[in-house]
C-alpha cells in the first residue's frame, strides 16, 4: 500500500508535490466564482493527495468527505460559500485522482465527491462538464467497490431519477468520449 515502486512517479501523476497543492492555493483560478480560497482543512487535505503513499492519499480523501459533510451542516440550508469554494480545486484534484493505480484511493474519491455533491446539491452544476469524463469511467470501475462509490455520487449529484442523469450524459457524451481517447492514448 505504498507509492509507486522505486521512487518513480505513478500514471497519474500524483506524486510531484506541486501537483494538487497548487490548486489549492488562494491565489488559484480554480477558486470559485466569490474569490474565496477553500478552509485550511480542505487545502491541507488536497495537498496530502500528491504524497507517494496510496494509504495517504485515501486517508485524505476520507478527510475531505468529513471536511465537506461538516461545512454543509445540519438540516438542509443553502450551503456556505467556504463549500462552494471548494468545488474547483475537488474538480481538478478529482480529474487526477480518478486514475490513481490504487482502488482504495479511487473509492474514497467517490465518497468525497458523494459527499460534496450531498452537500452543494444544484450548486455542483457548474462544475459537470469538467467532472463528468472521469466521474462516467470511474462509475464503470472494473472494481466493484470503486464502481459502487461512484454511481453513490452520481446518485448524489443527480438524484436516484434516470432523466437528469440521461440528459447530461447525452450533453457531455463528446467531453466523455475525448477524455476517453486521451487517457487511452496516453497509455
């Protein structure tokens, strides 16, 4: 359960320190649309998922599911604007870690994900063209455990109904499709 053999980095590219804690920083694009920066919580947790060791990497994921279930809080309220901050920098972590070699990492990667769709709810809507690719190929994990943790946030992201998610699949099905040609082109 540890990084990749002999120090090497792994397919996805998640062992270079600058890879996902860059896209937590303050200053980053990939927050939102208010400007703020996501909670400390949040940005060291992004961060731990461009450490070597898979263990690391899930225990984060865990982290950040907790992280984003707490900011929602109780009952139903509209959600903080310190969750919707987090959507960019999940959204770009999400696309890397979603081809991480470990499967542990990849299911905790769909809990995370259920877990901030649960809480953001329509607000995650912004942020479907760039989840969408990885989120479908994961969703068909030959793993069961991975496949099961995502179809759960594809539940959570467009409830338990057919039409919504039908309706988006047949909007993105060409963003899909060209993620599909580029990892399989990539290996």
């Amino acid at each position: 359960p540890g990084g990749s053999p002999g120090g090497a980095a792994s397919p996805a590219g998640l062992s270079g320190s600058a890879t996902i804690a860059s896209c937590s920083s303050p200053a980053s694009p990939a927050t939102s649309s208010g400007g703020s920066a996501p909670p400390e919580e949040v940005q060291r947790n992004l961060k731990a998922l461009s450490k070597r060791s898979s263990t690391t990497r899930a225990k984060a994921l865990g982290a950040l599911a907790g992280a984003f279930t707490d900011l929602a809080g109780p009952g139903g309220e509209a959600p903080p604007a310190a969750l919707e901050a987090c959507l960019g920098p999940f959204t770009a972590a999400f696309r890397r870690a979603a081809l991480d070699n470990s499967h542990a990492v990849r299911a905790q990667l769909g809990g995370a994900l259920e877990a901030l769709a649960r809480a953001l709810g329509r607000k995650m809507a912004p942020a479907l063209r760039g989840l969408m690719p990885p989120l479908w190929l994961a969703a068909n994990d030959p793993n069961g455990e991975v496949s099961r943790a995502h179809q759960r946030a594809l539940d959570a992201i467009f409830g338990e109904g057919a039409p919504k998610r039908h309706k988006a699949l047949c909007k993105l099905q060409s963003a899909i499709l060209a993620q599909l040609v580029r990892d399989l082109g990539s290996s």
